[in-house]
C-alpha cells in the first residue's frame, strides 16, 4: 500500500513496486484519473494493481482503505506512507493556524493512523515492512514551511521510536528523506529561483522520484533486513 500514490514520488514507488512482482495498492485522495492511469501502466507491465480513494487525514477514511486492500489483496505487509502536502509558504507573524492543522493532520497524524492500521491488521506470519516519507525540510526547517517541517520532523522522531517498538516483532520501520526531487512543485519555480536552487545543489541537479524509489524498494526488501529505525537522505550531498 502506497499512500498518495497518483504522482511524483508515490506514483514512480507504485510504478516500481508492480514491476518487482508486487500487488500495489494506490491511493489517492481526489485526482482518481492520475492514479487509473498509475493503475493502467503497472497493468501493462504485467503487474496487479488496483486504485484507493481516502484521504489519510480522516481516521475513519484510513480503516475503510485498509479494509478495501485486505478485501483485494489480503492483509497489508509492506506500507510506504508518502501521503503529504506542503502547505503556504509564510512567515510567522502572518501563520494561518488553520493551514497548519491541516499540513499536521494530512502529513502526520495521517501516517500514524496508517501505521496504527498497519499494525494492528498484520499477519504476524509474514515479514512486515514500513517506510515513512520525510523530508530534509525536517533538518533545515524549510524555507517559510514551518508546518510542512515540523511534521516531517515528527514523522522521523515517529519513525524512530516505532522501529524500537516493533522491531520485536518483525516489523522494520525506515524512512527516506529526499531533498530536492524534480517533481512538478519544482519545476513550476520562476527561473530566478530555479537558477539560484540549482547553484546550491552540490550535484547541480535536482534528484528524480525514481530516485527516490528505489531507496524506498530497497528498504522495503528482504536486502535491508537488519535496517530499522533509519532516516536516509535522497538528497544530493546538499
């Protein structure tokens, strides 16, 4: 199960999972054409997939998904929560309150209540696997995206202390970390900015969400058997 599974990193993760032989469950929350057409190219390759509407902020919308993919697919063992949004840049003297909730719900609460879900429905007979989406935003503390980073934060303080909790019982819980991936949120950058991003990137380039992918397949993978509980970047030496 893939969360916000319909572009960028989520979608090119999904992509990659079908093609490595998995059945990929994607979710989205409302762009239902972007995640049939992920559907439709992990189909064409030969793999199962099959699309999920919920949005991971809504708890009750979160079990309806899980119960959705058991019905589908059988019970979860490998989740990858990349579910998230940004929110408005702002200083803090001009915060909207409300803006924050939201980027916290979606971002946070919303990756645990998946990995409450996931938890709670495993079959302890299968290998189990997490990998928490963050952000090098959570180290740097964004550029005026203070909810946006404090939840990245949060989701690698959470990724931590539940790796230490199910490690027990079989259960490995990661996280990425990427920095600056070429997504359409970057690419839609005035070219002054653009040009001023790419200077600070010490590979002069942006990462790709494929990039990013194949760390999270990594993770997910019997490979990576003895990781739990890191936090790698994705980021380019930056």
């Amino acid at each position: 199960l893939i969360t916000g599974a319909s572009r960028g990193i989520g979608a090119a993760t999904a992509v990659l999972a079908g093609r490595r032989g998995m059945a990929v469950a994607v979710n989205y929350r409302t762009d239902a054409a972007a995640a049939e057409k992920i559907v439709g190219e992990i189909e064409a390759a030969g793999g199962r997939a099959q699309a999920f509407q919920a949005d991971v902020a809504d708890a009750a919308a979160v079990e309806r998904l899980f119960d959705e993919v058991e019905t589908a697919f059988g019970v979860v063992s490998l989740l990858v929560n990349n579910a998230g949004i940004s929110g408005a840049s702002s200083g803090i003297a001009e915060l909207d309150l409300e803006s924050v909730r939201q980027v916290l719900e979606v971002n946070l609460m919303g990756t645990m209540a998946c990995c409450r879900a996931f938890v709670v429905r495993r079959n302890a007979a299968e290998a189990a696997a997490i990998v928490n989406v963050s952000s090098e935003a959570a180290r740097f503390g964004g550029n005026k995206l203070y909810a946006y980073a404090a939840s990245k934060a949060g989701i690698n303080a959470l990724t931590v202390g539940l790796s230490r909790e199910l490690a027990p019982s079989g259960i490995r819980v990661n996280a990425v970390s990427p920095g600056v991936i070429d997504t359409e949120q970057q690419r839609n950058r005035p070219a002054d900015q653009s040009e001023a991003l790419m200077a600070s990137l010490p590979m002069r380039r942006m990462g790709t969400p494929d990039e990013v992918a194949e760390t999270i397949l990594w993770l997910l993978s019997d490979a990576a058997g003895y990781v739990t509980g890191a936090i790698f970047p994705v980021a380019g030496g930056r």
